[in-house]
C-alpha cells in the first residue's frame, strides 16, 4: 500500500501548481511520512480526491436528464450510450449496469466511487500523528469528511444502501466479503460525515473551489430532503421533512444571494453571491470526456451534441403572462396564453431564451480566431444563411461569405440533409432544439482544448429556495411554499409573474420551474426517482419538431430569415421508451462482477 500511495502522490504533486516545493524535494523520494507531514503535498493529495466527484455529464452522455421528459440522448450518433438505451427500453440488468452507472472514461460508478473513497480513508488513517499545524490540518479533515458524505450520497441515491467502508481496503483484493448496510444506515453515517466537516471548515470563499462549510451544510439539506421525499419516506413521516426543513433553512439563512443574471451563473468565474459549490474549468483541472461543450454544443461545431431539449421541456417555458402555452396534455393550445405555436419564441419566460437553441436563434456570436462569426440556428429544410442569389437559396454547399466556412460548420441539420448525406451523422438534431444554458460562444471549439469559459455549479442557492418550497408544501404551507418559488422567479434578468396555483396545481407548477431552473445539474432524473414520478414523466413518447420550413417568397438580399413553419409531432426516429418496468427500477442494480466478488456478502435489489 505505501508504494501505490507514494507513486499516487508522485502524480498528483507533478500536476500541482506548487513548483518552489518540488525544486526542494526529488519526486521519487517523497514517502507516505512526508507526505502526511507536509501540508502542500497532503492538500495536493486531498484535492485529487475532489476527482470523486462525478461531473453531471457522465457517463459521457449528456448525463441522466437524458433518461427523462426533457431530453434525450441522440440515438443517430456513434456516441450513443448503450446504458440510456438499455433504460429506457427496461432492459438494464445486473450484467449492464455499468454501461450507464459509469464515469466518463467507461470506469463503472461503483469502482470509482469506493477507489476515491479509499483515499479518503488513506488520508484518516494516517493524520491522527500528522505534524501539520491544526489551523491547517482541520480545514483537510472537513474537506475530506465531505468528500466521504458525498462518495456515498451518489452510490446511496444510485444503489440505495452500501457497504460502509471506513479502512484502507484493498482495491485488488480478489474478494470483498463485505454485506451491505442498510440505506437508514449509510443515511446516518453521511449525516454525520456532513456534521464533522461542517466542524472542521469555514467560509472559505468559493471562488478558489475549495470546499466550505456552507457547501457542507447545503450537502446536510439536500441529502435530509432525499430522506424525506416519498422514495426513501413511504410513511410520510412529519419529522423527517422538519429535519430537511431545518437543515435548509439554516442554509438560506447563510447570506448568499441571486446572481442577477441566470446565463452568468454558468460562466467563468463562479459567481460567488450564488453558488454555493462549484468547480471551473482550466487546463489543470480538465476533466476527461470534455465535459459540457463536447456533450451540449450545437453539432457541427466539433462537438458530439449527444443530449438535446424535449417538446416537453420547451413547453415547460411559460409565457410572459405567467400561463404555459399548452394545456397539461402538451398538445392542446392554452388559448388564455397568448401562445402562437407558429411564433414559438415570442414573448416567453426569459430563462427560455438562456436555456433553449430554436430554429432562427441568434444571432450567436462564436469566437474562435479566423473562423470567429456570427451566425443564426439553422434548423430548417434548406437552411441558409442571408444569401446574395436569388429565391429559393437552397444551395446545400454555400460558402458563408464572412469567413469562407462551409455552412455546416455550425447548425445545419435538419432531416432532409441528413438523410441525403449531406450532413455528418453526428450532427442530427433530433427534436430541433438544442441546450443553451452551459454553452459557450466566446472561447474556443470544443475540440481544441479544456480552457473552457464554464463552471460546472453543483449547489446554489436556487435549489435551496426550491427544496424549502417543496418542504413547506409537504408540511402544508402552501404560501410560504409560493414564496419561495416565487423568489427563483424575482431574479433581475427573469422577473416573472408571481405563482399564485394551490394543491396539485402548485406541485405541477413547482415541478416544472424546478426542471427548467436546474436542468443539466443532475437533478431531474433523481428528483423524478425521489418522488416516485416516473411513470410518465421517464417512459414518455419523445416530441418535438418533426419538419421546419424556410419560406424566402419576397425576401430580400440582406433579410436575416424568410417565413418559418413549424410541424410538431412525435419524433418517429426516436429511441421507443418503454413503459415503466416497476418500481424496483427507482434503484439500479449492483454490478453482478460486485455480487460474485462478494461471495455472497452482497445482496442483489429486489427485481433484478
């Protein structure tokens, strides 16, 4: 172990910022003593451990909102993860679990969660003789405790009870005679990892990325609301949602305030009034899979686009007014709305316009040194971009004339196009939207490098006002949960109308400004899990816009658009989501290679 544990280092201290410390002390001469004892190399060795955190993209698909009402994975692209299809067939099995409970880089959840959480138990195992001053000492500990809190929290909330493992175990040992504890007391045991790095840390600013008490204390509320929910409270006990009440609210009472601005929040750098913890992309800190751009940007712009937007998620947007453009069925016009479904975009909630790439967006201005541009969303059959010819412009091989690019270099793929070969297969866009809110048009390609402009937020204040207005409703305070919505609502650059629905209408209307307020945060296929909504919401039909035209009938040289029309439909080239298989599948199956490991410690789910 001493050896995996100094070459380990080795690695972590070559990669780190601190090149006074290595110019004193040979790489290959650092022990497991000297690491312990000397801050820099252990603080090192603590943030490699902030690589257990799984990024909200794995693995390597757009993440899980692709296995819910507002997104879907982009089944006409090599990229196509085999995991979302065996879920949402119901064909996920023991055998196949790892295809979609995996990182990035293929590593199954499981084994890379327990990898990162023996580093944790490494780090206690070896402190308590540590000559490190406490003042800097403690801070680790609580950074670490955390860390552990939330290992667990994503294996809990994915397999639902696990082995508690607090010792040094050996990751190549051929067996892990370990039983599972059950889900109450892996729940007990990261209440109270949270409590002692709630102890151990300050407000350390989050803008380094370090982890902060108050990111311990939302962690605390956000796993006591999971205790509460239906899943994990069948009896839906009282005191389990005054516990989550607390919690939150002593978080809410932290200080931390709205960004003005929704689109800022996911930009460099962290916005520190609002997010309670978040990570930014540099070159150091790259994480493998390339994260948002390559998974949420547009196809054609080097990127794989292999998550895009629902009907169902667009229609989630509301109007102006506060009234949703379509009736609860998602077909039927609201005529109290205003809403034209020839004019999609007009007059709709403002996070609409930051979270949503339609047909004619724009335009965006994408920087990139020579092939820099500004251009439209060319979603439509023969799409083109302001032409100098005459109707009907359909020229599929047109130059843009600012910069020589072909057109496809970003937006053009529509059906008709695809199916002729004139567009690359990974660049089908399969309902017509596309996700804008982690985007970004002001750095380089995707492809190039890692020095995004992103932050990957994985807490803000948001989810805490939403989580506190999902408490009070559960404890029948309607108005005060109204007034929580309702702050979300308030931010300076959204500003829509106060929530004014009771009873089953307000859990809908809550429902729905949670999915669009925090979609692409790992939130909304676990939300759907607690509630035990999947029904519905995971098994259905895929919609969006099966056909857009371009009419250029007496459109002039120098016009951004001609006439669009929109068809919608369900998209009949999309993944068939089967019905909902049960309610074992709320929690995914144990990696049979665990169970056989286990020589019969471990117990399978029920159902698989």
């Amino acid at each position: 172990m001493k050896r995996a544990l100094t070459m380990s280092v080795v690695g972590i201290i070559a990669a780190a910022t601190s090149c006074n410390v290595l110019d004193k002390k040979p790489l290959d001469a650092i022990s497991d003593e000297a690491v312990f004892n000397d801050a820099v190399f252990l603080q090192n060795y603590v943030y490699n451990i902030y690589n257990g955190i799984k990024p909200p993209w794995a693995p390597g698909t757009g993440g899980y909102d692709a296995l819910t009402d507002i997104a879907v994975n982009q089944p006409e692209t090599h990229e196509r993860s085999a995991g979302i299809r065996n879920y949402i067939e119901g064909n996920m099995t023991a055998d196949n679990v790892s295809d979609l409970a995996a990182m990035q880089d293929g590593t199954p959840l499981w084994n890379y969660e327990y990898g990162f959480i023996r580093k944790a138990n490494v780090f206690f195992e070896n402190i308590e003789k540590s000559s490190i001053p406490a003042d800097k000492l403690d801070p680790m500990k609580g950074e670490v405790h955390f860390l552990r809190a939330w290992m667990y929290f994503e294996l809990m909330r994915t397999f639902g009870g696990v082995p508690i493992i607090t010792n040094s175990f050996q990751l190549n040992s051929e067996s892990f005679d370990v039983p599972r504890n059950t889900f109450d007391e892996c729940a007990k045991f990261v209440l109270e990892e949270s409590d002692k790095a709630i102890g151990f840390l300050n407000g350390v600013p989050v803008n380094t990325g370090k982890i902060s008490k108050a990111a311990a204390m939302a962690l605390k509320a956000r796993v006591l609301l999971f205790l509460a929910s239906p899943l994990n409270n069948p009896s839906n006990d009282m005191a389990k949602w005054k516990a989550a009440e607390t919690a939150t609210k002593a978080v809410l009472d932290l200080g931390f305030t709205l960004h003005p601005e929704y689109a800022a929040l996911f930009k460099k750098p962290l916005k520190t009034d609002e997010t309670i913890f978040g990570k930014s992309f540099t070159p150091a800190t790259r994480i493998p899979g390339w994260g948002y751009n390559y998974d949420y940007w547009p196809s054609g712009f080097d990127a794989q686009q292999r998550i895009v937007p629902t009907q169902n998620f667009v229609n989630m947007f509301q109007m102006t007014n506060g009234e949703y453009p379509y009736l609860a069925d998602g077909v039927t016009v609201n005529a109290a709305s205003g809403y034209d479904p020839q004019k999609p975009e007009k007059n709709r909630d403002p996070r609409f316009y930051d979270a949503v790439i339609y047909p004619g967006a724009g335009p965006l201005n994408i920087v990139d040194g020579s092939k820099s541009t500004e251009r439209l969303y060319e979603y439509w059959e023969d799409a083109n971009p302001n032409p100098d010819n005459a109707p009907p412009y359909i020229n599929p091989n047109k130059v843009d004339p600012k910069n020589g690019q072909n057109l496809f270099d970003f937006g053009r793929d529509s059906k008709t196009y695809w199916v002729k070969g004139l567009t690359p297969f990974h660049w089908r866009v399969q309902t017509g939207y596309t996700f804008k809110k982690t985007d970004d048009f002001v750095g380089p390609r995707a492809s190039f490098d890692y020095d995004y402009n992103q932050v990957v937020v994985f807490m803000r204040l948001t989810e805490f006002f939403l989580n506190y207005a999902e408490i009070e409703m559960a404890l029948g305070n309607e108005a005060v949960a109204r007034e929580y919505i309702n702050k979300v609502r308030k931010r300076a650059s959204v500003h829509m109308p106060d929530v004014k629905s009771t009873g089953a209408e307000l859990v809908r209307v809550y429902r729905s400004e949670r999915a669009i307020e925090l979609h692409l945060e790992d939130s909304r296929f676990f939300d759907l899990m607690r509630w035990k909504s999947a029904p519905g919401n995971v098994d259905i039909a895929v919609r969006g816009l099966t056909k857009v035209t371009m009419d250029w009938t007496g459109a002039k040289p120098g016009d951004a658009l001609g006439k669009l029309s929109y068809t919608y439909g369900v998209i009949p080239e999309a993944e068939v989501r089967k019905p909902w298989k049960g309610d074992h599948y709320y929690l995914f199956p144990i990696p049979n290679t665990e169970i056989r490991k286990s020589n019969g410690a471990l117990k399978q789910n029920p159902g698989y």
